[in-house]
C-alpha cells in the first residue's frame, strides 16, 4: 500500500514548488493488519492458540481502527473458552476495553451485550457463593446452638438434683 504526499522543493531558481511523492504505508501498520488476518486464518482452520498469540499481538501494538477493536472483541470470544478460572475475567477487560477506547465501533456495540451478561453472571456467581457460606454459617450457628440447648438442659438436670441432694 502506498501513501501520496505533497513535499515542497526549492528549485534551482529560487522558486518553489510541490511535488507529489509515493511512499510505502508504515509498516507498523501492514504488521499488525497482517498479524490479524493470520489470527482469522488460524481461527477458521482450528487453532486457537495461534490466533490467540497473532490477536495478542495485535492489541498490544499502536492502536489501529478496524483491526485493534476486532482484535479485541476476537481474543475475548477466545478467553471465554478458556476453562482455567482466568478466562471469564481476561474476556471482560477485553470486552471493557473495547468499549471504552472504541465507542463508535460495530464491536463495541456487540461487546456491549455481552459485556454485560458477563458481569451480570459474575455478580450471580458472587451472590450464590455468599449464600451458600451464609448457609455454611447458618448450619454452624444451628450446632452450637442445639450444643448450648443440650448444655443448658444437663445444667438444669444438675442444677434439680443438686437440690435434691440438698434437701436429704
């Protein structure tokens, strides 16, 4: 891809003029569309791992419209896979980030949805692991207190039949 640009020459006659030149497009750029077009090419023949590391890529180089954004949006589908634990919430960064530094993109606004049926499903998560260690605690307070009830009646029992000894 080539780039057109006016620079301006002094000529000889101490005259000025522009003069239209045609440079190569930088490569930083063609780098990171040509690491994005290998990540789709290892997505639809099967590997994942080959297109997770070319997206990695990708959005780690300068931010480039229409390749970082998808990019992006991609390597969240991806880390949504991943069933280590560390997944889920590599995907919503992903996705946050995505929607915070590419507002206007098409992908922002897919990763709008799903962005928040993620969290909405880690806010459940949360909520049901803090049911069930309030279950947890509940089940505790339950034993001791059928222990101090069962206590409480050997102390009355000891209590009558210390009166009873008392009265003899």
């Amino acid at each position: 891809m080539m780039v057109a640009m006016l620079v301006p020459v002094l000529l000889a006659n101490g005259c000025g003029t522009f003069v239209k030149m045609t440079t190569p497009a930088p490569r930083v750029a063609y780098s990171e569309e040509r690491n994005f077009a290998g990540g789709l090419h290892y997505l639809l023949s099967g590997n994942e791992s080959g297109a997770r590391d070319l997206f990695e890529r990708v959005i780690d180089a300068r931010p480039l419209k229409g390749v970082t954004d998808e990019a992006l949006f991609r390597l969240a589908l991806l880390n949504l896979r991943d069933s280590d634990g560390k997944g889920e919430p590599r995907a919503r960064a992903l996705l946050n980030r995505l929607i915070n530094e590419y507002p206007h993109s098409i992908w922002a606004r897919q990763a709008a949805p799903l962005a928040a049926y993620l969290q909405e499903a880690f806010t459940l998560r949360m909520k049901q692991r803090e049911l069930k260690e309030l279950r947890n605690q509940n089940l505790s307070l339950s034993r001791d207190n059928k222990d101090l009830r069962l206590s409480i009646e050997r102390l009355k029992q000891l209590d009558l039949q210390l009166e009873q000894k008392n009265r003899r």
